[in-house]
C-alpha cells in the first residue's frame, strides 16, 4: 500500500508538472511592418497553434489589429520607429520591464535607412538594445530580421542602404550571440518581392504577410523550445 501510494504520488507530480508548461512571452519588436497593422503575426501565431505548440503568449503594450480572425496580438511594433531613436529615448527598457518577454522577434530599421542614418550607426542601435534585452533577462532568445526590401523607386532608392544595412546585420549578428543569449539572423529579405508583396512598396500584403511568418516560423519554433 505504501509502495502504490508513493507511485501515485509520483504520477500526480508528474502530471502536475505537465499541467505547468513554461509559458513562453514572445515581444514583437519594431516598426509599422511589426505593428500596423503586421498581419504576418497573426499568420505565425496560427501556424505555431496548427503546429501544437500553444505555450505562447504574445507580449507588448499594443493591441492586436485586426488581422480577419481572432489571435494573440500584442506587440510593440511603433509605426514611424528609428532604433537609434528608440535607444535615444530609452524606451524599450520601459517595454520590456513592462512586458517581461523571453523571446524578442525583431524587424526594425527601416525608417533608420529612410532617414539616411549611417548603418554603423543602426548596428551600435541594435547592439545597445541586445544589451538591454538581456539585462531583462539573461537567458533572452533573439531573432532579428534581415529587413525587406523597398522598392527602389521610394524615399530616393532607400532599398540600396537596405542591402548595406543587411549585410551589416549578417556580420555583427554572430558576434554579439552568446550561449545564453543567442541572436538567430532571420532572412526576411531573400525572396521577397516588392511589386507582388507589399501594398505599397514598402508593407508587406497578405503575400508578403505569409512569406513572412514562413520565414520566422522555424527559428521562432526552436526559440520557444529552447526556453526554460
């Protein structure tokens, strides 16, 4: 009778173990194509749920736009964002404090081109908000986005200063990776066509919007696994 009642109480532990799943806060984090209204997020969300994998909450200080179906949408995707500005103004610190997220899914840049700031500049940006992200917490999972392209005929053939930025991003990102930290470089950028996958040359339409949660959905996939 002792013996079974020690296994049932193994058993009840188990299940409760199971009962307690870690649930995973993923931050969306940048601009107008993260946040406004970003369905690509809606896409990605429904394809971790068709997936199985349903331990997620979605975090930040906006809500979810209207993507044609019910979703977990919060995000911090600020339309018209720099982040050499969000780093001026310290505001992700705040976000984050705010939010307490586990993974942060970045695309964000693009109004740095539009305004010409230098790429070294952008990539001192990104490296201070890395920064701040892991005094968040640690053990922070990162996936930051090569950015879409721009139709070149836009803001003066800003697409140009996309492709420098890129590059850029592909040589800093493994050198600010750590073990407890990783940054995984997403390539949003490959295969994406602005004539066919944007409304307007610049924001991804419903074409884009699934190239787009194509792309983040494996990387995101072994992020969310990886959180303890």
């Amino acid at each position: 009778m002792v013996k079974l009642a020690a296994i049932t109480a193994l058993g009840l532990i188990g299940l409760a173990g199971q009962a307690a799943a870690v649930t995973v806060k993923i931050m969306p984090f940048g601009a107008s194509i993260v946040g406004a209204p970003g369905c690509w997020r809606a896409i990605l969300w429904k394809k971790l749920q068709a997936n199985g994998t349903t331990n997620t909450d979605f975090v930040g200080s906006n809500k979810a736009p209207d993507c044609g179906f019910p979703y977990d949408g919060e995000n911090e995707g600020h339309a018209g964002a720099l982040a050499t500005e969000i780093v001026a103004k310290n505001e992700l610190v705040g976000w984050l404090s705010a939010a307490k997220p586990d993974v942060i899914v970045m695309h964000l840049g693009t109004n740095d081109v539009i305004q010409r700031k230098p790429k070294e500049d952008v990539i001192k940006a990104y490296s201070a908000l890395v920064d701040q992200m892991r005094q968040s917490k640690p053990t922070m999972k990162i996936l930051i986005s090569q950015l879409i392209p721009i139709d070149p005929s836009k803001f003066d053939n800003a697409n140009a200063g996309i492709t420098e930025l890129n590059k850029a991003i592909v040589a800093w990102g493994p050198t600010k990776s750590t073990k407890e930290s990783p940054i995984t470089i997403v390539d949003n950028n490959t295969g994406f066509n602005t004539t066919t996958d944007t409304v307007d040359g610049e924001h991804p339409n419903d074409k884009g919007n699934t190239k787009f949660a194509d792309k983040f959905f494996t990387p995101l996939y072994s992020a969310i696994k990886s959180v303890s």
